[in-house]
C-alpha cells in the first residue's frame, strides 16, 4: 500500500509539473503573438532599402528658396547622377519653369507636402485635402502625378502612412541626413555622407541650403569612384512583395525570418 501511495504521489507531481511547463510554454507563445500584434499596428516609412547592389537615391526638398536649384542640376548632370526633388505645392507655383526643368533633366519629381504643416496633427480628411492640393499642382506643370511622398518635419503617423499608402504613394524618409540645413561647411557636409552612404541609402539634401553645391561635386566623385550609382527613389525601392522593419528598411518579403 506505501508504495502504491508513493507511485500515485510521484505520478501527481510528474503531472503537476507538466502542467506547469505547459504553462509557461503558452505564455511564451502569447506573447510572441502579442508582440507580432503590436508590430503590425505600427507603421513605418522607407528610410532605406536593403539592396547591395551599389545604387543610392539622392533627393533634395524644396520648400522656401530656389537660388542654387540651376547649380545642382548642373552638378548632377555633370555626374550623369539622377535624383528625387520633394517639392512643395506653394514651391511648385513660385517656380514652375524649375520644376520642369528638374523633369526633364531626369529627375522625379515627389510631393513633399502642399502647405509644410505638420501632418500629424492633420485629420484623414486634411491630409488627402493637402496631398491632393500638391498633387495637382505637380501634374499641371509636368503632366505626371508623383507616387513617392516625404512629410515635413519627419512628422507622422499611422494614420499618415495609411492614407498616403492608400492614395499610391510610397512614403519615404532617409538614412543619411547630410545636415546641410544647418549650413555646415561643404567639407563637413561631404565627409558626413561619405561616411554614412551604403547600398540602398536615401540621402537628405535641401535645394536651397548655403553649401550644398559645393559639398555635392566631391560627394558624387567619391561614391563614383567607388562603383555606386545615383537613381531615383522610385528606381530604389521595391514596388511590390516587401516589407518594412522597425528601423524602416524596405525588405523583399522573401527575406523576412519566418
């Protein structure tokens, strides 16, 4: 009898104990679930593009000035190097001769907005108001609607990005920020993004920042020389079959851990 007692007390621990493992394993489970959940509410822009074929997307916003606008595409042609210019609706009716001089250089044209707010803070309804705006604007002077969209600030959020994704545009923000905003000197501007630039960077300029045309001819003759070439957002990205990590590399979907 004690040892039938014993087998039957061992037996109750053995279960007791796979219970708990059980336990445990489906919590563990849960919150993997969870946190899968959480990951696809949040949404992210393309700040770079997991690529290693040597290509990268030099774009350049344009909102308050047009004085070296002439002098970059100048430059990038000079480097037979295309670019992505980010306009500004009230940009594009100040100077649209610019902006088809941009497009007919080869350069894409993206919406960066048709007022500058800060989107963010904009309701589903002002956002399409606003990207609309700009869109037509672009399309009046160029014939062609942009698809690639920079909000200003680096302002936004789920709502932005599923507006914006649902009206056919990729929404793009950068990996490289050459700080020529802050009107460094050229030689501190171009060892910033010698220093940064890889395969699948995007890299952020302003058209109208005080040392960017100096900084941009060494810049574009450094990566040349070694072996990158310049092309525009739309010719970086994946169109189709992707995904965006939390740091905001686009993946082809064929990468993504399962």
């Amino acid at each position: 009898m004690i040892r039938i007692f014993n087998l039957s007390k061992m037996v109750k621990l053995s279960l007791y104990f796979l219970f708990l493992s059980l336990l445990v394993s489906c919590i563990y489970i849960y919150s993997e679930i969870a946190i899968e959940v959480v990951n696809q509410k949040n949404f992210f822009p393309i700040y770079c593009v997991a690529r290693n074929d040597k290509k990268i997307a030099l774009t350049f916003d344009a909102a308050w000035g047009n004085d070296d606008t002439k002098d970059l595409l100048r430059i990038l042609k000079q480097y037979n190097a295309k670019a992505t210019f980010f306009l500004v609706g009230f940009w594009v009716e100040r100077y649209p001769e610019d902006v088809v001089e941009i497009y007919k250089n080869g350069h894409e044209i993206g919406s960066h907005s048709d007022k500058h707010l800060h989107m963010s803070r904009l309701s589903q309804e002002d956002i399409v108001k606003d990207v609309k705006a700009c869109e037509e604007k672009i399309s009046r002077v160029i014939g062609k609607r942009p698809v690639v969209f920079r909000p200003p600030y680096v302002d936004y959020n789920n709502t932005l990005i599923k507006t914006l994704t649902s009206l056919g545009y990729y929404v793009i923000q950068w990996d490289v920020d050459s700080l020529d905003w802050k009107d460094l000197p050229a030689d501190e501007i171009a060892k910033r993004v010698l220093k940064r630039a890889k395969s699948g960077s995007i890299i952020l300029f302003h058209n109208n920042a005080k040392n960017t045309k100096y900084a941009l001819p060494k810049i574009l003759g450094e990566l040349s020389k070694q072996g990158y070439q310049f092309v525009t957002v739309s010719e970086l990205i994946y169109k189709n079959n992707y995904y965006i990590d939390h740091q905001g590399v686009q993946q082809k979907l064929e990468n993504k851990v399962k």
